[in-house]
C-alpha cells in the first residue's frame, strides 16, 4: 500500500521555484486523496536506511505535521483524523517508526523520537498504544543495546512524557521510566549522548514522579542522581541537570528542605565559577523558590493567615549567602548590554531574582542590599556604579512603604544628578530604576507619592533634558514619563501639579519621535505610547487647550505618512509602524477631548478632517495600520454619535474588508468591535448596512480559516446590532440563532484540562448570553414573541453553566444578566419555563451571597424580573 514518495520529496526542496511547487501539489493531492496510504509511505521513507537523509528528513517532518498543530482546534482535528485510520495501517507505521530509533542516522532517530510522541499524545489516553512503554523499555534493557537506539528511546520516552498527562500512566509505568532514566543518567555505564538524552528525559518525566517524590527513599535517589549530574565534566548536561532541579523546585517545593544546604552549595559555585548557561539555571533555581515562596504568601493572604501548603522559608533562612551571591552577579555586565533589551545574562538573571528576593522577604532584604548600593554607588569604575543602581531598583517591589520611603527620598536626588553620569550603561540603568520609582512609589490618588510640588519641576527637567541622550538612555526616560504621568490619573487636585509640565514634556516626546538616531523605530513608538499616557492622564479640565493643539500636530504627521514614497518592503513597513503609532495617538486625544461636553465640539468640528484621514491610511493597503485605524475609527464613532452615518457609505467597504480579513485575525476581531461602536453609535441608522454586515459576520462564524479566538466577538456583535436596530433583527433570527445554538452544543460538550482551552470556552459562553441579552433587548419593546421558540434551549444551556464545578466568575454575571432579560423582554410566557427549571432559584441564591457587588446588584434585578413573571 506504501508508494515510493522519494523523488517527490527530493523535489519539494529543490531550488526550482516549479519543480518545488509541483512536488509539493503531487504530495498534498497524495495526503488528501489516500491518507493512510500516504503516512504510510512517510513512515516508510523515514525507517530505510538506504534512502537520502533529505528525504528522510522531510518524510518525518510531514509525517509529525499530519498528527499535530500548534492551534488547538486543528491539533484536535489531525487527532481524530489518525483514531479513524485502519489498525493494521497504523500498526505497521508504529513498527517502522519504532524500528527507526535504531537507524544508524541521527537526524532520522531524533525525528522518529518526535513523531512517536505525537501519536502517543493520540493514543495513550484512550489506551490504545498500551505497549509502548513496554516496548520502549526493552530497547533500554535489552543486553548489549547500540548507545544510538539506547540515547534515541531517552529521547521519545521525553517526548512521550512532554506530550501526555501524568495522569495516563500506571504508577507502575512511572516507576519503570524513571528507572530507566535514571539509569540513563549513569556515568561509568553510558556514552555522554545518552547521558544527556536520560537526564532532559527525567526533566519531563518530572511531573509524573509525584508518588515517587512523596516516598523518602527514591526521592533521596533521584535528588542524589541529579545533583551527581549537576556536577558532570560536560556543560550541557550540567545545564539539563540544572534545569531539572529549577522544575523540581517549583513541582516539589515541599520536600526540598532537606536538601538544600547541599543545593545552596551546588548553585553557588555554579553562580561564581560555571559557565554562563549553568550560572543562569543556577540563579533560576533561586527564582523558582522565589515564586512559590511569593504564592503561598499570597495564598496565606487570601486564606487569612489559615495556610495549606507549608511554607519553609528558604530564602528567609538562606538570605545572608544567598544576597551576597546575587549582588556579585551584577558586577558581571557586558559591554554592550545596554544597547540590545533581549541579551539575557549572569548580572541581568542576578538582578531578576534579587527583586524577587525583595518580594519574598520586605524589609529584611534592605540591611543587605544597601551597604553593597552604598559601597559602590560612587566608585570611579562604571561597573559599581551601574550595579549598584540596578541593585538599589531591583529591590523597591517588597519592602514596606515606611522603610523604602525614607531611602528613595534621600537616593532621589542622586539619581537624578546620576542622568548625567559620563558612562551609558549607567544612564539606562539610572534612567530604569527612576521608572521603577514612578511606577511602585507615586501614587496621589491613592495618598502617597514620592513626588512632590518640591521637586517635581527639578525631576521633570532632569527627564526633559535627558530624554535628548542615546537612544537606549532616550528609551528607559520614555518609560520615566510614562509612569510619572500615570500616577496623575484620577489624582484630583494632585493632577493640578502636573500640568503646568504636559507642554514641554509633549514637545519632548514629539522631539523624540522624530529622532533618526535611534536603529530602529523602538525609541519612536516607546515615545508615541509615552504621549498617549501623558494625554490620557492629564487633567482634562485643565489641559483641553493644549491636547486641542495637539490634533492638529498629530493629523498633520498622519496626512505626511500617506505622502511617503515606497520603494521597498522596507518603506512599506516603517510607514505602516508609523501610521499605527499616530493613529493609536489619535484615539487616545479623540476619546480624552470627548469625555466632556465641554471639549467634545473640537472633535466633532474635526471629524471629517480625521475621517479622510484614516480613509486615506487604510487606501495605504497596510496590515498593521488596520487595526490601529479600526480603534482610532471606534472612538470616533463613540465620539459623533449619529452623525458618524455619513462616513458609512464610504467606510463601508473597510469595514468589509476587515471582517473578510482571515489570515490577519486580530484585524477581523478588531473590525467586529468596531461594527459594535457604530451599532451604538448610530442606532437604527445603521440598518441600511444590516444585511452585509450580518452576512459577513454569519460567513465568519461558518469559517473553517478563520481563528477560533474571534468568533466570541462575534456573537457580542449580534447582541450590538439587534439592540441598535430592534424589531428589524427579526429576518437575522434563524441564522443567528442556529449559530448561537451551534456554540452552546459545543460548550456543553466541551471537558477540558487545557487552560488555553478553558479560557475560550469561557469566552464562548460570555458571548452566546450577551448575544441572547442584546437580541431580547432589542425585541423587548415589539415582537417578542419571536425569542420565544428559543427561550427554552437558553435555560437549558444557563442550567449546564450553572452546575460546571469551575465556573468562571464573568460568565456567572453574564448567564444572571439574559435570565432577566429573559423575564422582562418575554414576561408571562416564560412562566412555565421558570417553573419547571428550578435552578434558577439555587443560582440567584449562590450569587445573592456572592462577595461581588456587581454580581449581587445583577441577581436582585433578576431576582424581580423572574418575580414579577411568577406573580402574573
């Protein structure tokens, strides 16, 4: 049944645009037209020896993409897909690909690893591979074993392990992988390929050792064995070995404290002497003890004082090495760290956990810290200096309000002479640590600020003038700005302060933007985001005139990116980054000048201005600049209210556009959000377009293309459009509502552990009752009646919420919602309805005792509704 595919799979490589094309087009028309057949022959290709290792290679790649995708929708899909092939099929393509671990081609076991791990994550749950472990474990006992077959099963048992829950294995099957693995890790028995192979096989074997960790004498084996390996001759493994011990500090955090005065040995020296990839797992370790110290805190917290989980105290106990440890960290910068955000090292991974340290203990980090900022604040090589800054912002996120207030008062004033520091890094760091302050130590609305009348001039000019320095240091100021203009935001008579500042500092941030010094166009957006905030969180009392002024600036620079000349993919994408960032500013001025009565007729004066505008960006055909525009589109919709009709016929086709736009899907989702904002803007003025609109949005609902992650938008959007135009929904209905029923048979069916998963379903479920809340609105007032065929099927579905063991708490408030709106728009035909579904009744009582006032506020309205109905 197998073909001969290799010179097909030659081809589909080949540097020739046509052959390439037309092998691929023979290789689909081959998977489409006898699927098993094809697998079959893939699996083939990839087991023989005597064929090229590039064919081989790309048989095991096409094979490993026909069982899994990285969308969770289409991985279910190639899933079914496979359970429906014959067994014998499926069998022989298991055999060729378990025989293929022993292939003398290491390319060709690493892929056969991977592709039986794919087909594992199919089978194993439903226990239809029973005997691969088995199988697996032979090829690991077998006497006289080749070490390429023996580092190849390591590898697919970590796959295997990668792919399936620990829940899908027998604690029997554990116990023998883990011994496996272990004894894969073994110095004098094993080559170093297999070493290495055993010991990241026991990293995702981790989760499935629960059982094996709870029992003190294969926990104490396993820790020894990986702690021996933490310390082999070859870097790699040592790294892997590393990283285990990472995973088992945040999987296995309460049976650690035996073992960690070793383990604070084992780290240290890696932080001091290892090299940097061992260094870095290292410090991880100490985050991760960080992070689940940090949440059963948080837990405690929440519990009031009643813990579950214990909690060790680790790092409390181990804070005299362990800061000095972290602190020598930071004297380890590279030259260049400053000009590149991405470069992740010793002094940066230090840093990160010194902060996380401040979060776990408070005050008690301060007497350690301080000394060290202090010691090298001043000293003449830039290296101190920048260590001690980064170790003094490392470290304001933990200790108490008192405590850090008293040193960032007196620290800030040197910070700021800091700013014109002759060293760079120092600058960027300085400039970080003053962000860091803005963001964590000034907040007048909620009572405290670190700024004050006194030095808030002194600090804005240190920002003004810094601002103008290299394009990092430029940057990290840009971050400066932004936190200190937010701390304004609904500060009341504090935000007075601020604004004698907003001119300069926005003339700063369009100086800035304009810069061409900068390499790419980081400095520009962080500058144009900084604006945005400056814009939004300004007094608008008393900043109108200013920010009125701004438009015109803003339009100006936008109507100028249409002009640019293109002659490159280059020139199209630095025009489409720039046109995204003015419209983003645009937005932010649109809906700050039309939150008041007062300021809204300078926008309503400049609407048509600004619609011609964004009507000529998207004429600019640029995918980035969609969504910016939509939004910028939205406000001004909130804006004009009902004279936004007159742009419609012209806009329409955008609009279109955008709901047509699968492969871009945030801009689908982004245009769906936008038919919401002019459903309410113009009301049933929006019904000459119902038809298109309703149409699209139907076919992208319907569509198999289009991402799963847009749809809940789209049946809010139904709610948006039968509201604004009532009685005239009645011709949507029966489609709107086979596709809302559609999606409450799906969520009703759908069990899943997977969060990704969950967290759509629950927005799925929020839109069908937003959408059923809208459409029963929007009838309430005539011809109710129609919604009374589907009443039913809608109790039904807020009954199978109601009794979800995990119900998340927005979908709670939005099922509450529609059973009022049920109530009140169907009134006494739905009496019988109420009656035979009791429910109700234990939902409204779990909610009326919720902590959430919202909640409580929605379930006594409901409440009165369903009363009122039960009294007719």
């Amino acid at each position: 049944m197998a073909m001969e595919i290799t010179q097909f799979l030659l081809a589909a490589q080949s540097a020739d645009a046509k052959v390439r094309t037309d092998a691929e087009a023979a290789l689909r028309q081959f998977q489409e037209h006898n699927l098993p057949a094809f697998l079959l022959s893939l699996s083939v290709e990839l087991a023989n020896n005597e064929k090229p290792t590039e064919s081989r290679r790309l048989a095991g790649i096409v094979l490993k993409n026909s069982l899994d995708a990285k969308d969770a929708v289409t991985k279910e899909q190639l899933a079914q897909q496979w359970l429906t092939i014959d067994v014998s099929i499926k069998s022989q393509i298991k055999d060729f690909l378990l025989r293929t671990l022993g292939s003398h081609v290491p390319e060709a076991r690493h892929t056969s690893a991977q592709v039986i791990a794919k087909i594992a994550s199919i089978e194993i749950p439903p226990k239809q591979w029973p005997d691969l472990i088995g199988i697996l474990l032979k090829n690991m006992t077998q006497k006289d074993s080749p070490a390429g077959l023996r580092q190849a099963t390591l590898e697919s048992l970590g796959y295997v392990c990668e792919e399936i829950s620990h829940r899908d294995l027998e604690q029997a099957e554990v116990n023998d992988v883990l011994t496996a693995v272990v004894q894969g890790m073994n110095l004098a028995e094993n080559s170093v390929e297999v070493r290495l192979a055993a010991t990241r096989a026991l990293y995702n074997a981790l989760d499935f050792a629960e059982t094996n960790f709870q029992n003190e004498m294969e926990r104490n084996y396993i820790m020894k064995v990986v702690c021996d390996t933490a310390m082999s001759k070859e870097v790699e493994i040592r790294q892997v070995a590393f990283e285990c011990l990472v995973s088992i500090a945040s999987t296995y955090y309460e049976v650690l404290q035996p073992y960690m005065q070793h383990l604070f040995e084992l780290t240290s020296n890696a932080v001091k002497g290892d090299e940097e990839a061992v260094a870095l797992q290292a410090i991880e370790f100490w985050s991760s003890i960080c992070d689940e110290e940090i949440e059963l805190q948080e837990f405690e917290s929440d519990e009031n004082g009643e813990s579950g989980a214990p909690h060790s105290g680790f790092i409390e106990k181990a804070l005299p090495s362990l800061v000095p440890m972290l602190l020598e960290t930071l004297l380890k910068q590279e030259e260049d760290q400053d000009q590149d955000d991405s470069i992740w090292n010793v002094s940066m991974a230090g840093g990160t956990c010194l902060g996380l340290v401040a979060r776990t203990v408070g005050d008690s980090i301060l007497p350690l810290v301080m000394p060290f900022v202090e010691a090298n604040i001043l000293k003449p090589d830039w290296h101190c200096r920048e260590a001690a800054t980064y170790a003094f912002g490392s470290i304001l996120e933990g200790p108490s309000l008192e405590k850090l207030s008293l040193l960032v008062h007196s620290g800030l004033d040197f910070l700021l002479r800091a700013m014109r520091d002759e060293n760079n890094h120092v600058k960027d760091t300085t400039a970080w640590t003053l962000s860091r302050i803005f963001e964590l130590l000034h907040s007048p609305a909620s009572g405290y600020s670190i700024i004050s009348s006194e030095n808030l001039q002194r600090v804005v000019e240190v920002l003004v003038e810094s601002i103008r320095d290299a394009p990092n240091v430029a940057e990290k100021v840009c971050g400066a700005i932004y936190y200190l203009a937010q701390g304004y935001e609904d500060a009341g008579t504090s935000s007075s302060l601020f604004t004698p500042f907003v001119p300069s500092i926005i003339e700063s941030l369009l100086a800035t933007a304009n810069r061409t010094d900068g390499g790419d166009s980081k400095l520009r957006s962080s500058a144009y985001e900084t604006l945005n905030e400056v814009v939004r969180c300004s007094n608008i009392a008393e900043t109108s005139q200013i920010i009125a002024q701004l438009l015109p600036v803003i339009m100006n620079k936008l109507g100028q990116t249409t002009e640019i000349q293109i002659l490159s993919l280059e020139d199209r994408e630095k025009q489409g980054d720039l046109q995204a960032s003015l419209c983003g500013v645009l937005q932010v001025i649109i809906q700050k000048l039309s939150s008041v009565d007062e300021t809204r007729p300078v926008i309503l004066q400049a609407a048509d201005q600004i619609m011609l505008l964004f009507l000529k960006v998207f004429a600019c055909r640029s995918s980035t600049v969609h969504e910016e525009a939509m939004l910028a589109i939205g406000s001004l919709a909130y804006a004009t209210g009902p004279d936004f009709g007159k742009y419609m016929p012209e806009f329409y086709k955008y609009l279109e556009m955008g709901l047509q736009n699968f492969e871009e899907y945030q801009v689908c989702a982004i245009t769906v959000g936008v038919v919401g904002d002019i459903c309410r803007a113009l009301d049933d003025k929006v019904l000459p377009f119902c038809d298109g609109i309703m149409n699209l949005l139907i076919k992208d609902l319907s569509s198999e293309e289009l991402h799963r992650s847009v749809k809940p938008p789209i049946f809010s959007c139904f709610g948006d459009v039968a509201l604004a135009i009532g009685e005239h929904f009645e011709k949507y209905v029966p489609y709107a509502l086979q596709m809302m029923q559609g999606a409450a048979q799906l969520c009703a069916q759908m069990h899943t552990s997977d969060d990704e998963l969950l967290e759509y379903g629950n927005q799925l479920k929020r839109s069908i009752f937003e959408a059923y809340s809208g459409i029963l609105q929007g009838f309430k007032n005539s011809k109710s009646e129609i919604m009374l065929p589907y009443a039913q099927n809608l109790l039904q579905f807020i009954e199978i919420v109601f009794r979800e063991k995990q119900r998340d708490e927005s979908v709670t408030k939005a099922a509450v919602a529609v059973m009022g709106d049920l109530a009140d728009a169907l009134g006494p035909n739905t009496k019988i309805l109420f009656r035979d579904r009791a429910f109700y009744a234990d939902f409204l009582g779990e909610c009326l005792q919720s902590d959430d006032e919202q909640l409580k506020e929605t379930a006594t309205w409901t409440q009165g509704m369903i009363g009122r109905v039960m009294v007719s």
